[in-house]
C-alpha cells in the first residue's frame, strides 16, 4: 500500500488488515520522546470507519466495548470499529429478535419503546396476540416486544386458574389454545359426562361443546352412552349336560339408568355387565342335554335375559333384550347330525311315497267303479286313451266289427298292424 505523504515529520504506524476498515496512523513524535496523534488524513479516517446502510424495513442496535448505544434508524449510517464500535441488525416485522439483545436494557431507549410493544404474560396466564384485527399466536408466561412500525398489536390476557373460566371464551380463542393448557370435550345428544377436577367429581354434562383449563388442575370427563348398546359374547365353548362342547355366539341389549354411579361406583361397568351376562350364559346351557338346547334354542334368550335382570339395580343398567345368534357344534357331532337329518328326510320321503302310490291306487279303483256303472263314462275314457295313443303314431285301422277297446287290444296282440298316411 502505498504511504500517505506529509509536510511535517512524522512515524506512521500500521494498524494491519486484520479487520475491515483499519489503515495507517500518523504519529508526532514529542519532545521528550512522547508520541502524540498527528491526525489522519480523509483517506485513512475511511479506513478506520465503516459505513453501513439501515433499509426502511429495519432497525440497528449501536454498541460500544459492548456497551448499548442506542437504536440505529433507517439511512446511510458509520461504525466506527476503531473505537470498539458494533452493531446488531434486525427486522421490524413480527416479534423482535432478543438473540442477540437484553430486554431490559432496551426498555431504557424510548425510540425502542416508541417502535414497540411490550407486553408481560404473568404465571397461571396466557395471551393471545392479534395482529392487525386477526390472531397470530398464544403466549405462556414471560415479555415479549413486537415491532409496531408496520404492524399493529393487540394482547389479551387470559386466566388458567378456574378451570371452567375457558368455557365462557368464544370458541375461535379455543381453538388455537395448545392442548396441553384446555380440554376441549365434545358430548353427543343421548350422552352424559361425569366431570372431575383432580379425581373429585364436580357435575355431569349434558350434549353440548365444553372447554376446560387443565394446566394446572387435572381435568377428566367420562362419557357415558345413555342409548340402547349391545354386549356380543361370541364365541363362548360351553359343555352341555351330557359333555358336547358348544360353541354360541351371544347378544344382549341394556341401557345405562345411572350414569354417574356407573363410572363412579363400578371400576368398568361394561366389563361388568360383560361378565355378568358371560356367567349367566354359561351356567344356563351347562344344564340342559345338546337336544335339549337345539329344541329350545329360540327360548334360551328369554331364560338369560330372566336370569340377568335379577342384577340390574347393582350394575345401574337396564336389560333390554337377549338372544342366541349362532349355536356351532363339533365337527364329529355335526357329521353324526348330518346323517341323522339324512336319514329322517329319507324316512319321510318314503312314507311320503307310499302315501301318494296308495292314493292313486285308491283313485284308479273310484274311476273304475265308475267306468263300470257307466257306458258313456267308459266310452270317454277309451277316446282319452286313443287321443294319448295318437299323439305318438300317425294313423291306427280299427276293425268297426267289435268296441274300440277290443281292437286295440288285437292290434296289441299281433292282429292288425298301425299304418302311416302318404
């Protein structure tokens, strides 16, 4: 590089190039061999400046030995690294970036406290900020600063330490609530809730939306479904009285009466009622004999739902209905079945042929008496019988000499043959 040049002796001294901006420095020396600084020409004070540029979009924060300064505006700025200057750039859209920067000592600037909104959540509170009219985001406990430059803020605390607090809030406000802070619990129509806070049970809910804050107390709602259900045991493998395994596939139906007794009082009430229709099957099918059970399949249902009722006031339910679905049976035994419904329908279809085969006999033995009390009934029922023998040949030559009857016997018989027409 090349020196700068001066009129009166001097000692310039290299400040290096180990940062942007530093040069040359020209020295005095004194006369009792002090050095004093000279000065520094318009070509070297460049050189121990910087000069930055702060867009409309954005803030600077000056610092000095580390030491904050003051808020830098918009414009055609120097820092002056020399002595010990820095800077901190940042955004002024949205929240301000506090990386790099102390709240605190911010507050102290009022150019920073004009340019910003400040806004302090306290514990057991939240905020929910709005940005020019709409919601942006929900804050826990802590300060925050967002810009106001370009944007308006708007904050509005929210109370966590009644729980029912949250339901008085319009649902938009909820619906950006984390889930760790509210419960929100959705109760359908033919619905209960059993409300508790901590363990204690408060009120039950009817249908309807209900929020909850529950980050510092612990909220649980159990629902209960006040419509007819249906428990399906299926599957159970029972042993009748004589030892046959069976397998049955069983249904009931109930409605729960006392909701609240029912979550509170029972650990699981439709384990409960499970169990108990479960038991009673079992212990009615164990008395009967496999036919015995097939006879009455349709009417085991009534037995069962008889037997269970006698609980209803100690499972807080009431028992609607009980039915058998399936009764599957053993392979052996279902074969043995096979053969036996065989055989009876075999059984039956012979009695049911002999009975037919004696009804028409008895019918031929009426038309015949019949025939022989009458001649014109006998004369019809040979032209019945020619018409049938017609319809399989072309033409038949009866001698006239005797009855139709008689020469179809001979031609029968060999006397006269059946002749075609050409």
């Amino acid at each position: 590089m090349r020196r700068p040049q001066c009129p009166f002796p001097y000692i310039l001294v290299s400040l290096g190039r180990t940062e942007p901006g530093l040069g040359w420095l020209a020295l005095n020396p004194g006369p009792v061999g002090g050095v004093g600084v000279l000065g520094m020409s318009h070509h070297i004070l460049w050189e121990v400046s910087m000069k930055i540029i702060i867009s409309e979009n954005e803030r600077g924060f000056r610092f000095k030995h580390g030491i904050y300064q003051g808020m830098i505006m918009p414009g055609r700025q120097n820092i002056s690294k020399f002595f010990g200057e820095t800077y901190v750039l940042s955004q002024v859209y949205g929240r301000v970036n506090l990386d790099r920067l102390n709240l605190p000592t911010l507050r102290k600037d009022p150019i920073f406290t004009q340019s910003t909104k400040i806004i302090e959540v306290p514990e057991n509170h939240l905020a929910i900020r709005f940005e020019d009219g709409c919601i942006r985001e929900i804050l826990e406990a802590g300060t925050y600063a967002y810009w106001t430059i370009h944007q308006d803020h708007r904050f509005e605390l929210l109370d966590m330490t009644d729980p029912d607090a949250a339901g008085t809030l319009p649902i938009a406000y909820m619906r950006h609530i984390p889930a760790k802070f509210c419960l929100g619990v959705s109760i359908s129509e033919g619905e209960a809730g059993a409300l508790f806070f901590d363990g204690a049970y408060q009120r039950t809910l009817g249908p309807g939306q209900y929020f909850f804050w529950r980050y510092y107390v612990s909220v649980t709602v159990r629902k209960v479904d006040m419509r007819l259900q249906q428990v399906e045991i299926p599957g159970q493998e029972i042993l009748t009285a004589d030892k046959v395994g069976l397998r049955i596939n069983f249904v009931c139906g109930y409605k729960i009466t006392d909701p609240l007794s029912a979550v509170t009082k029972l650990t699981d009430y439709t384990q409960q009622i499970y169990v108990h229709v479960q038991m009673a099957l079992r212990a009615l099918v164990g008395k009967y004999r496999l036919d015995e059970i097939l006879r009455q399949k349709d009417s085991i249902g009534g037995q069962v739902l008889t037997e269970i009722k006698a609980r209803e006031a100690e499972l807080y339910v009431q028992f609607e209905s009980a039915g058998v679905k399936d009764i599957i049976l053993p392979g052996e035994i279902r074969d043995i079945m096979n053969t036996v419904l065989i055989a009876e329908k075999s059984a039956q279809a012979s009695v049911i042929t002999r009975r037919e085969e004696t009804a028409a006999t008895k019918s031929l033995l009426e038309t015949a008496k019949l025939m022989d009390e009458n001649t014109t009934l006998y004369k019809l029922k040979e032209l019945e019988y020619l018409e049938r023998i017609c319809e399989k040949i072309g033409n038949i030559s009866v001698d006239s000499g005797g009855g139709v009857v008689e020469g179809l016997r001979r031609l029968l018989a060999g006397g006269g043959q059946p002749t075609k027409e050409v």
